[in-house]
C-alpha cells in the first residue's frame, strides 16, 4: 500500500510544478504596470524609472521568468515590491487564520449537512424531503459576500450579538471564538446546501443496494442500517468533497476574509493580484497549492482506510 | 397427514411501471407454504419468482406496487403492513431472505464478523429473556454454528471482508446464519445460481441438513427442476407470471400434466437420453400479456381448446393444479381459489 | 467534570482581565500603506502618519494658512530666497532616539532630493539647507519659492524624520519601524491586517488625541463596521460613501468637497485631435444629469478646477449647458456630422453610474462611446495613456500649483496628453511668484487656456472626508482636523 | 407518494387534457412529471429560457432606458421591482439579464461538458496508458488552481466580453466532467456488452460513441444542470472584484454585486439579485435531481 501512496505523492509533486509554472506565467501576463499602480501621482519619472528598473520590470518577460525560478530555487520567494520586506514569512504568517477558518466551517458544514442529509433520507419523499431539498437548493445559491453582509447586518449592527470585523487579539481567546461565528457561519451556508444534497443522493443509491436488502431482511433496524451501513458506504464520496473542498478554502476564501477583516491567504493573493505584487501572489498560490495538495492526500489516505477495497489493491 | 399451512399467497399480482409501460411479473398467484415443508417455485427466468419472493418480503423496488391479493401468514394479512411493522415484526423473525447474487450481499466496508455479530445482536435483542449475551460470547457462538454447518478455516474468513471471499463462501455463511436465526420461513431466490456447480451441491446439501435439523419451512426459488426435486416437498411451477402447474413432488415428477412442465423434465440431461430436447420459442413479452394461454404459442399439445378462452388453474386430481383447458373435457371445475 | 470547571475558571479571569484597565483605544480604518517611509514611498498615508512623524510648520485648522509646530518661529529674507526656523527645544523623537535637532531636518529635506525620492519635485528650487547652530536651520532656494509654505514644508515633502534612526536601521528597516516626533509611536503592525499604535509619553507638544491607543484596521466594507460599533471613523473619498454614512443611523460625515472631476478628451486621439470634435462632446454632455446621479446629493457641480474657497478658484469661468443644436454645428465642424467612435475606460470596481449617462448623452448626437470597463489597477494603469475618454478625479493640494501642475506638457498623469506652451509658462511662472494675488491670476488664466481650448469637461468636485460614529470622535472647530484638502489629521481628533 | 398525486389530481381537476398525452408519449417526461420537486424545476428552467428569448415582448419597460427622477424607487405600480441607481426599471432587467446570462451559463456548460466528457473518456478508454495520466495530471492542474483566483487572473488578462468569460468558465469547469465521465467509463469498460462489442470487432470509436457516450450521460447532465447555478454565482463574484460583465447590458451575476454597491441607498436591488438567484439556483438543482431520478436505467426485473 506504501508504494501505491509514494506514486500518487509523485503525481501530486508533478501537478505541484504544473500549477506553480501555470501561476507564473499567468501573473505575468496580468495587465497594467505595477509601477504606475504602486507609485504615487505625485512620483516623478526619474522615480518611475528607478523603481522599473530595481524590480527588473523592464527585464524581457523570458529572462524575469529565470530570473524568478533561480531565486525560487535558492529558497528566495522573492519580496514585496513597495517595502521590499521578504514575502515568504508574510504570507506563511497568514496560512494559521485561513486554517482555522477553514477547518471550523468545513467541519461545522460537515455536521449539519450531515444531519440534515439522514433526516432527508429517513424520512425519504415525504414532505419534509422535499422541504430540505428546496432549503438545500436555496442554502447553495447563497453568495458568500452577500451573506457576509446579510449576517453583518442582522447579527452585528442590528442585534449586536458578535462583533463585525478583525480576529480579536492574541490572547483573548473568548474573543478570538466571537469574531470567528460570523465568518464560519457566513462560509459554511452553501457548504450545508451542498453537503446535504450529497449525504441524501448517495445515501438514497445505497438504500437499494444487495448488502442493504440483505441487512434489512434480516431484520436489521432501519435507523442501524442508514447510520452504519449506509452511512460507512457514503463516507468515501463525503471525503473526497469535504478535504477538496478543505483544500480549496485554505486557499482562502477571499470574499469572507475581506469583508470581515481577517487576515488570510484568499485576501493576500487577491489583493496581492489588484496591486500586481507578483512575488507575494505567486508564493500566495503556491503555498495555497501546496496544502491543496495535502488536502487531496489527507482524502486518499482516508479513503483508503473507510474502503478496504483500495487498502487491499 | 398434511402440515398445517403457515404462508398462503391469494392470487397476489404485481404491477411494474418500466420505460414501456405497465407489467403485471406476478399474475393473480395463489400459493400455500406448509410448516416444516419445502416449496419449490421452478420456471425460466423473467417468469416472476423472483419478483414474487420480493412482494412477500416487502422488498420491492420504488416503480413496482402490489396490486391485488393478499400474503396470509399464520392467518395475519402482510400487505397492509408498513415497512416499520415488517422492520419491527416479520423480518429476521418471521421470514428471511437470501438472494441471489452474494457478491453484493455483504456490506464490503466492514469484516464479516461484525456484520454476523450485528445479525447475532440483532436476534438476540429480538428472543424473549435477557439481553445480556457479552461480545466475546458472540464470537464464540459464531464460530460454532459456522462450524457446525462444515464451512472451513473459520477464522480465516470471519476476519476478512467480503470481497476476499468466494461467492460460494458467502452464500453459504449467509444461509447458515438464516438457518440460525431460525425464522418461521426462509426464502432462498436462487442461492445456487452464481455458483458453480460443484459448490452449487454443497450448499443444496447443506440445505437438506439444515432443513432436517430446523422446523424452518423453506420455499426454494430455481429454474432448475432436478434440484428441485430433491429437495422440495411440494413444486409450482411459474410461467410468463402465471402458476400453471402446482402440486406434490412426487406427483409432478412422475405424472407432468401441463405441457410446459412436461417439455421442461423433457430437457433434463439424464443418463437414459442422448440428446435433450429444447422447447422452441421464447419467454413472452409481459407488457401485452394474451388473453389466452401463454404457453400457447410453444406448446406442442395445442389443441382447438386453447384458443377459446383463458385456462383456468383447476384441480385435475386432489392436491394437483394444472393450468391447461386440455382437462376442461372432463369438466373438474374445482380451481384453486375454491379450494378449503 | 472537574477539566469543565477549570476551563470555566479561566474563561472568566480572562474576560476579567479585559476590562479590568478600561484603555481608551480610537478604533479606525484608512488605506494600506505598505511602507512607512513616506519619503520614499511618496503618498504617506496622512491619517495613520500625522500621528507618528510631524512638520517644521503645519496648517492652521482647516485652512491654507500655516502656523508654527516644530518650528518655533521663522523670518524669511528679503530676497525671498532664504527662511531661518527657530526649532522647539528638548522634543524627543520615538524609541529613545534622542532629541530633535537642525541635523534632523537638513537629512530630512536633502535625503528627498539627493535620493532622487518621490517628492524630489516639491524641492526642485531648494539649494541647500545650513546648519546654523543645535536649534537653527537655514532653508536657502535658488529663487524665491512661495510654494514652501503652502505645499512643501507642512505636506507631504516636510515630514521631519531621525537622521540616527535611518541611517542606523537602514531603508529597509525603517520603513517597518518608523521613528518621529509624533505623539504616538507604531508599537506593531500586521501586513494588510491592522497598524497599532501607542500613547508616546514623552511627546512634547500639547496634546489633542488622548487616547491611549490607536487602531488602524482595513475592512472592504468600513460602512457595517462602524454601524456595529467596532470603528470610530473611516476616512473616505466617494459621493457614495459619504451619503451613505450621513444616511445610515447613528453615523455622519464631515468632508470638503476639494477632489476636481471632470471629463477627460485625450487630444492625441486621431478623432479627438481636433477641437471641434472636443467642443462637440463638451455641448452634448448633460453635466447636470451627470452630478445628480453620480453625486449623489453630495458633490455639487463645478465649472472650473481649483475649488471654490482655495486661492487660485476661478470665479467666473462660463457655465456650459446641454445644446445639441450646438453639439451638432461643431460635429459638423470637425468634418464628422453623423458621429464618429471614441474609445471609453470606466473602472468597473466602482459601479460608476456617470458612465451610463455619458454614454446615452453622446449617443443622441451620434457619437458612439466603445466602453471597456476595467477592474481598479488596470484602469489606473490605463488612465494616463491618453488613449480614452474617461470620467476622472483627482485630489487637490492645499497649493493651487500643485492642482494645476498634473496638465503640464508630457506629465505623466496629464491623462488628456495636452500641451500648451502658453499653460507651461505660466506654470513655472506661478512657481516663482511669491505675491498671493499675482499668482492666483496665473492660476485662472492658466484655468482659462484650458477651458479654451476644450481639453476638459468640468463636472465638479467630490467630497474628500471622514464618516463617524456619532457621540465616538470630535473634528474639532470647524472640523480643523480634517486639512483643507479634506484628508484626515488623526492627531487633531478629539474623542468623546 | 401521496406528495405526489394530489399535485397531479390538481392538474387533472384543471382540465389539462394535452397534460396527460404528455404523460403517454416520453417515458423520461413522464417520470418527470410524476416527481413534483422535477417538474417545478422544469418550470423554473423553461422560465429562464422563455424570457431570455421572449425578452422583448415580456418586459414591461426597455432596461436601458434611464428615468433619473425615479431613481432607487422601491417596487410601484408603473416599475413593478423597482428601480436601479439609473432609475431602470428592474423587472425588465432581470427578464434581459437573462438574454445575457443564459446564453453563457448553458455556454459554459456545454462547453465544459463537451470538452470535459471527451477527455474523460478518452482517459477512461485508453486507462492506464500515459494519455490517461496525461489528462488526469491536466484535470488535477486546473481544479488544485485555488477556486476564483484562476478566473480572476484569467478574465484579468483576456478581459471580460462574454464569449472570453464563457471559454474561461467552461475551461474551469473542464475536470469536473472530465472526472465523471471517466469513472463512468471505467465501470462500463469491462461489462458484458462492451467486451462482446469489442468482440465482435467493433472499430474503437464506435464502441466509444455509440456504447459508452449514452450510458455516461445521466451523471453528465445531472451535473450540468447543477452547473448552471454555480456559473452564475461564479459572474456574481467575479462582478463583485470588478471583472463581471461588460456594462451597459443587464446580467443577473452583475446585478447582484451593483445590488451590493448601493445597499444603503436602496436594499431592493440586493433583494431582487438575491431571490433572482435563488428561483435560478433551486430551478437548476431540483431539475438535475428530476433528471438524475428519471434517466438512471429502471430497476430492471432481478430474475
């Protein structure tokens, strides 16, 4: 099983490369010239020039892309264009909020969905199924930013329950617990939506399985069956989306991370994209990537060990 | 001398709603299960055994309905009941089924000790007394009924999962909980026909011992009629979702009545015959069933009877059904439905 | 049970402990500067800046007009071409770098102009600044420059800095730990995050802002945040945000209307090169229905550049209004009579409603507008070529010069790429005139060439200002903490 | 099933007898049918069609036309939503919103789907090759891109005109059915039918087309209609970062982030995006699930 796991681990390095070379050409190619953009009104072109030039902006494209992966091979990522401070530690500093952003509202998403998917299921084509499926229908078409705003409005301003922005200071951690309801509830609404209608569709398609006939022909309780059996079968489908979809938001959700003023790796690479920093997007993404990539191993590796079909191969 | 009846089905029919319309698998069957008996339902596939072992264990798929008729057992109606009454009530209790393709029937992501000692628990819980049977006792107690229906290298296989075991292997572990969990009636939908023939004889004879060692009665599903004949007590024989022949084994297999049932002993490999004889045609189309005799088209006694109006299942001689208007002559009207 | 009852125990020290020392901390947000050091940078970040560097002399509230800060008092010589400050003794700079001298503001002033900086400009005339003795300074230009009061000593291009502390730490070192006289000093800072900043105690000056902390932090959305409670005021510069925040319960604004708009027509554009194509597009514009919409009952209509209220303001530059019949006559002129195809740059972040109505505007005289609307970074990177008509605004400086000096031939912000010899002139002239009439008649006449020769429409000003919380902060007498210009002096806020 | 039949006495009372020929000719349609959640979903999505062909002769007002004395105006009798920052009318924005929209979301999907099911099949066909892993790397490459910030950086360069922002969305969406498909042809590789096919001779491309392409399509299309949603949602957020549509034509992604922009001033806009997006949303996805329950092959007779 080990040599199954270090091939899919080479895949994943080759697919590391691939995003990481797709990320730097396409930074590059991204319109308007961070000079002007950086620069104030009042920047002289003498200034303009001095600062082209430092960046090495007026470098033909080809010779820059080198330029950049020499630097990425000696462990230089590269540095902020303004301020010129490293951009490495800056946005690993960012990955621990986005984590634990992510990891609340995907697993708080996970619990609800899930609840709400063997509610559905148990009480299969009734008329509280076909509620859920129209909530769930409505809970995925939610916007997040429109959310953010909605729950801002209502839970913030209007009823003062949480506070609207920041993370709360260091140690506080009661603090750091308020500020964080808002945005996981503001993230996880149409990840509730979603996870429900895979919990019930894949639950549904176990229900009519041989293994489930067998179990409730032999008298096996109905409620047993959905939870064990057919539960333990839709793990695997479950994992694949929930770590996925982990993966993705530790690339940061930017809309959430923006609108309520937490630092995070969505916002950094945005704002780091609108002001065409480019070191501090291309590490961004990549370090985005990387734990994508990890997320993706995490579901096999899970995978594996809910489906003794794959241990086994 | 006869048992006392245990499962009686009155003409039970079945409707599917499929892509070309409605079909009616199961027909209008009645059928009588004694205690301690065997019933055999013989007939070609895509005759309706099946479809009628599913209606009598409420196990349906979501597009298939009973229409009409009634599944009597011990005298109690079974179609009125709710899926939680059969969950709380008949299944694992009353009636079991086995199906007929293992390959799926254990779940694959757990061993099958668990999955045994799940079906163990859950009949324990079931038995009147205590409840305080421990896990390890569990354990024991499988491994000794398993053993004692002489399937070897118990551990071996209690610790794998399902898809490192034969089909054989799995059909065999799951009639011999069945037989264990000792219910009133157990309906086996062709347990051998996955199987090759070898192991197929293995777990006929295992079905034998288990018979004579249990008050289970039994209704044997097959297409295959010398098997059949071994084992069952009493043999119906199925067509286009029809019953046309039903009756004691012994009296069908020396004296076949219908023709249908005669040209399938006909195509019995036996030691006495050089070459089988095959019967022509195909099974019918079940979405436009004729009003006349199904069998027609393919019968070699066709007679200008046939074409009159539909045969009923009539009682030629006592406790011997056939469905052919070639015994109309001798005008027995007693059919089955007027039987005591 | 007993792990519950211990975390509960710690739970409640902890929020003791919160409000156990009641810190006066002033909640706000502004736009993030990456750097510190303004001086390289170029545009400091007035609002967290004010706060942390200070100026020889600074402005009097809310007006042109200067007073004395750092600078005790100062005569200027009678050519002109020379100022003495007397400094304020025994101001001590941040994190223990010592006192205040004449050495601090000569590396000030000369840094900007040897290192080639952003404002190396504003200092073009100076020739060198003397050393006279611990507490006295010679400022010694080519010639005599009015502009030193009025833009260069008390803005952007004067902010005092520590020589030791910049040249011990190095460029890169400083602009994450800034030193200065200020009454606060920068304690700690998190990328795009938040910028924290603390009470200075041995500050020297007389202090306006006492609140122990001051919190800067950068939501997308400061309008919810300070409706819930968790900002005090955010520095903004749109008609929307300002009618927002007075519309919103329990906010307002305060602002000057100080940022000039106007319609830009490129004069390099094939088309457009000609001024009666110019003057078409200018008679068919319906600028009233332009402020209504895009102004939001904020920004009033204007009719020429300086603002009303600063020296150099135009008063009777000619009010155009809507004429077709006109629009049409020069159309013809220009030898396009049924229209011809401009390319249009609107910048789609901010859902400019303007766009739409210059665009049907133009349209009823058959000038079709070919509009790309581009997100923020590309608009700004485009918007100088000169290649698009675009609605635009620009902020204006205390300094009429400085309002005016974007339209001079090849300056890079010229985003019309106008030249005009006559225009250059009286520029470099204005730079020179130290009599405040004169040069606010070179300004107007400089007002008029443009508005002759059609390579603007006028539309009016927008608002430049703050939105609060009301009963949070205090701006003071009429709202001298906000500069002339409408950006925010932090240091000059009084909380309530 | 009781949820069900009284929806259809209800149609049956109304006297639809051309509701009932339906039922007898399409099997799938009167599957459909026979599931309410499906039909609803059905409506939805031929509404969205409807109007995004119909446009002109539904709305009620021309959406460009400003009225600058209405402006921001909620719901009234002469603009029956509402009004923009422009005082349009709002109604008739959302009806062309869909002349606008729709072409691109069902673009995309179509697209996506096409480019997406031929890779994945031929990653399925020749599995284990290094095509397969060729297509396979290809997929993991443009789905591990974290979400928007590929869009983003993509529209940043090619701009935003509706046909560049449909390639890049469906060039998004490529390794979902990529994915699909390839596991669907992965579990009908080795069934009888094929085997026998290939038996038989068959030229490789026909088995492909005419075996495997139709029985892969019902998990295809489910995830198509669910797609349609999740485009629009994807132009709302790109709206919101300034790389939405190009303006002045109406679009119900824009719409949502101008909606958002001017909240204050007037709250109906954000409403009318929002319940826009959520009839389309619920539209999309309970018309997949109708097809997903009516195209999957019949429990076919278990003899």
């Amino acid at each position: 099983m080990l040599k199954y796991f270090g091939k899919r681990l080479l895949v994943l390095l080759s697919v590391l490369v691939g995003v990481v070379l797709f990320v730097s050409t396409l930074t590059y190619l991204i319109p308007g010239d961070p000079a002007t953009i950086i620069l104030s009104q009042r920047a002289t072109p003498e200034v303009r020039q001095k600062l082209i030039h430092e960046l090495g902006l007026d470098l033909p494209p080809l010779v820059r892309f080198g330029q950049y992966w020499w630097k990425i091979f000696h462990g230089d990522f590269g540095y902020y264009m303004l301020s010129g401070r490293p951009v490495l530690p800056e946005v690993l500093s960012a990955v621990p909020y986005t984590f634990i952003l992510a990891t609340v509202g995907i697993f708080f998403s996970l619990f609800i969905g899930m609840v709400l998917g063997i509610l559905s299921i148990y009480y299969k084509d009734t008329l509280f199924d076909h509620i859920l499926d129209v909530l769930s229908a409505t809970a995925l078409s939610v916007v997040q930013y429109v959310a953010a705003l909605g729950l801002m409005l209502v839970f913030s301003v209007a009823l003062d329950w949480f506070p609207a922005i920041g993370m709360g200071d260091k140690g506080d951690i009661v603090g750091q617990i308020r500020h964080l309801v808002l945005p996981v509830l503001a993230l996880s609404i149409s990840w509730i939506g979603y996870i429900q209608r895979i919990v019930r569709q894949v639950l549904a398609e176990t229900l009519f399985s041989e293994y489930v006939k067998t179990a409730k022909s032999f008298g096996i309780p109905r409620r047993r069956i959905i939870i064990r059996h057919c539960l333990r079968n839709a793990v695997k489908p479950l994992v694949t989306v929930v770590v996925t979809g982990w993966g993705a938001l530790l690339g940061g959700s930017v809309f959430i991370e923006s609108i309520f003023a937490r630092k995070g790796l969505g916002r950094l690479i945005v704002t780091a994209l609108t002001q065409r920093d480019y070191y501090v997007a291309q590490a961004g993404i990549m370090v985005a990537v990387v734990l994508f990539i990890i997320a993706v191993m995490l579901a096999e590796i899970i995978n594996a060990v809910v489906d003794p079909r794959i241990r086994l191969e | 001398m006869d048992k006392e009846v245990i499962l009686e089905i009155r003409n039970l029919s079945v409707r599917y709603r499929t892509r070309k319309g409605p079909i009616m698998p199961v027909a209008n069957v009645s059928l009588r299960v004694r205690e301690g008996e065997c019933l055999g339902i013989a007939g070609e596939s895509g005759c309706g055994k099946s479809t009628l072992a599913l209606a009598v264990m409420k196990l349906l798929p979501p597009n298939a309905r009973i229409s009409t008729g009634s599944i009597l057992l011990n005298g109690e109606d079974l179609v009125p009941l709710s899926e939680k009454e059969y969950g709380r009530r008949i299944w694992g209790k009353r009636i079991i089924m086995i199906s007929q393709n293992p390959h799926d029937a254990l779940d694959p992501v757990f061993r099958v000790r668990d999955q045994l000692e799940e079906i163990l628990w859950v009949h324990e819980k079931s038995q009147p007394g205590n409840h305080t049977a421990q896990r390890e006792s569990h354990g024991h107690e499988i491994e000794r009924i398993l053993t004692g229906m002489g399937i070897p290298d118990i551990s071996r296989v209690l610790g794998a999962y399902p898809h490192q075991l034969s089909g054989g292997m799995k059909q065999r572990i799951l009639t011999a909980m069945a037989f264990f969990c000792n219910p009133s009636i157990l309906i086996a939908d062709e347990p051998t026909t996955a199987l090759d023939t070898t192991i197929a004889a293995q777990v006929t004879e295992m079905f034998k011992d288990l018979m004579k060692a249990h008050s289970t009665s039994l209704v044997y599903i097959s297409h295959d009629l010398a098997l059949l004949s071994e084992l069952s007590t009493s043999v119906a024989v199925m067509y286009a979702g029809e019953i046309v022949e039903y009756g004691k084994t012994a009296d069908i297999a020396s004296k076949p009545m219908h023709p249908y049932t005669t040209a399938l002993l006909a195509a019995l490999p036996s030691a006495s015959k050089s070459r089988l004889d095959s019967i022509p045609g195909r099974v019918p189309d079940l979405s436009n069933p004729t009003r006349l005799c199904q069998f027609s088209p393919r019968c070699r006694e066709k007679g200008g009877w046939c074409t009159e109006e539909k045969p009923e299942l009539l009682e030629v001689t006592p406790g011997h059904w056939a469905r052919c208007s070639k015994f109309l002559t001798t005008d027995t009207d007693r059919s089955i439905h007027g039987a005591r | 049970m007993k792990r519950f009852s211990v975390l509960v125990i710690l739970l409640v020290a902890a929020s003791v402990l919160a409000f156990a020392a009641p810190e006066k901390v002033l909640r706000a947000t502004s736009t993030w500067q990456a750097s510190f050091d303004t001086a390289s940078v170029g545009s400091g970040n007035i609002p967290v800046h004010s706060l942390i560097y200070e100026w020889l002399v600074r402005y009097k509230g809310g007006t042109a007009e200067v007073e004395p800060w750092l600078a005790k008092s100062w005569e200027v010589s009678k050519d002109g071409t020379t100022v003495t400050f007397r400094l304020q003794q025994g101001v001590q700079f941040h994190k223990g770098y010592g006192e205040f001298t004449a050495d601090d503001v000569k590396f000030s002033i000369e840094r900007i102009v040897k290192e080639k900086l952003p404002e190396a400009e504003t200092w073009k005339n100076l020739d060198r600044v003397e050393v006279v003795d611990k507490y006295t300074v010679k400022l010694i230009m080519k010639s005599p420059t009015p502009t030193i009061f009025t833009i260069a000593l008390p803005f952007q291009a004067g902010q005092i800095f520590c020589k030791k502390a910049v040249e011990e730490m190095g460029a890169s070192a400083f602009n994450k730990t800034p030193v200065g006289t200020g009454p606060f000093e920068m304690t700690s800072f998190e990328v795009g995050q938040s910028i924290t900043l603390t009470k200075f105690a041995k500050y020297w000056g007389k202090r306006t802002l006492d609140a122990d902390k001051v919190v800067f932090s950068f939501p997308s959305d400061p309008l919810t945040a300070l409706q819930a409670g968790d900002l005090d005021f955010a520095p903004v510069y749109s008609a929307l945000n300002i009618a927002d925040g007075k519309k919103a319960a329990g906010l307002d604004a305060v602002f000057r209307l100080t940022r000039f708009w106007w319609v830009s027509l490129p004069c390099t554009d094939p088309i457009l090169k000609d001024v009666n194509a110019r003057k078409a597009i200018r008679a068919a514009l319906d600028i009233d229905a332009i402020v209504k919409v895009a102004g939001f009952g904020i920004a009033p209509r204007g009719y020429a550049m300086v603002p009303p209220g600063l020296p150099g303001y135009w008063k009777d530059a000619p009010k155009y209004s809507r004429d077709l019949a006109k629009a049409k006559e020069f159309l013809k002129a220009a030898g396009y009579p049924n229209g011809f195809t401009v390319p249009f740059l609107a910048n789609s972040n901010t859902n400019d409603p303007a766009v739409e109505i210059i665009r049907q505007n133009l349209a009823e005289v058959g000038i079709k507008l070919d509009v790309n609307s581009v997100e923020d970074s590309t608009y700004w990177s485009l918007a100088p070529t000169g290649k698009y008509i675009t609605i635009i605004s620009y902020q204006t400086l205390p300094d009429a010069g400085y309002t005016l000096c974007w339209f001079v031939s090849d300056q890079f912000w010229n985003t019309m790429k106008w030249s005009n010899k006559q225009f250059d002139d009286l520029y470099n002239k204005g730079q020179m005139t130290m009599d405040k009439n004169e040069r606010a008649q070179i300004h107007i006449k400089m007002q008029q060439l443009m508005d002759d020769d059609c390579a603007m429409a006028y539309v009016g000003y927008l608002p430049n200002g703050v939105i609060y919380r009301k009963g949070a902060v205090d701006f003071g007498p009429n709202n001298e903490a906000l500069l002339v210009n409408g950006v925010v002096d932090t240091s000059r806020i009084r909380m309530k | 099933m009781g949820y069900g039949n009284t929806l259809q006495n209800a149609l049956k009372n109304l006297g639809l007898r051309a509701f009932h020929k339906i039922r007898k000719q399409k099997w799938v349609i009167a599957k459909i049918v026979r599931n309410p959640s499906a039909m609803v979903g059905a409506f939805i999505v031929a509404l969205m069609i409807i109007s995004a062909v119909f446009a002109p002769w539904i709305a009620p007002h021309d959406p460009l036309k400003t009225d600058i004395e209405h402006r921001f105006e909620g719901p009234s009798a002469h603009y029956l939503l509402g009004t923009d920052e422009l005082g349009r009318d709002t109604l008739a924005r959302i009806i062309y919103g869909a002349r606008t929209t729709v072409p691109i979301i069902f673009g995309v999907v179509v697209l996506g789907a096409a480019i997406g099911v031929l890779l994945g099949i031929l990653a399925g066909y020749y599995s284990g090759t290094f095509l397969d892993k060729l297509l396979l790397w290809i997929f993991d490459v443009i789905s591990t891109f974290p979400g928007i910030i590929l869009v983003l950086a993509l529209v940043a360069i090619f701009g935003s005109s509706d046909l560049v922002l449909t390639l890049i969305l469906a060039f998004w969406r490529i390794p979902s059915y990529g994915r699909i498909s390839r596991t669907e042809i992965l579990s009908i590789k080795n069934e009888t039918y094929v085997k026998a096919a290939e038996a038989l001779g068959a030229r490789r491309w026909r088995i492909i087309l005419s075996h495997m392409l139709p029985n892969s399509l019902p998990p295809i299309i489910v995830l198509g209609g669910m797609d349609l949603g999740v485009v629009v949602m994807s132009i709302a957020g790109l709206s919101y970062l300034g790389l939405g549509m190009q303006p002045p034509k109406p679009s119900w992604g824009g719409m949502l982030s101008i909606g958002y922009t001017y909240i204050r001033q007037s709250p109906w806009l954000i409403i009318w995006g929002c319940v826009t997006l959520v009839i389309i949303m619920i539209g999309c996805s309970l018309f997949s699930g109708g097809l997903r329950a009516s195209l999957k092959p019949e429990e076919s007779l278990s003899e």
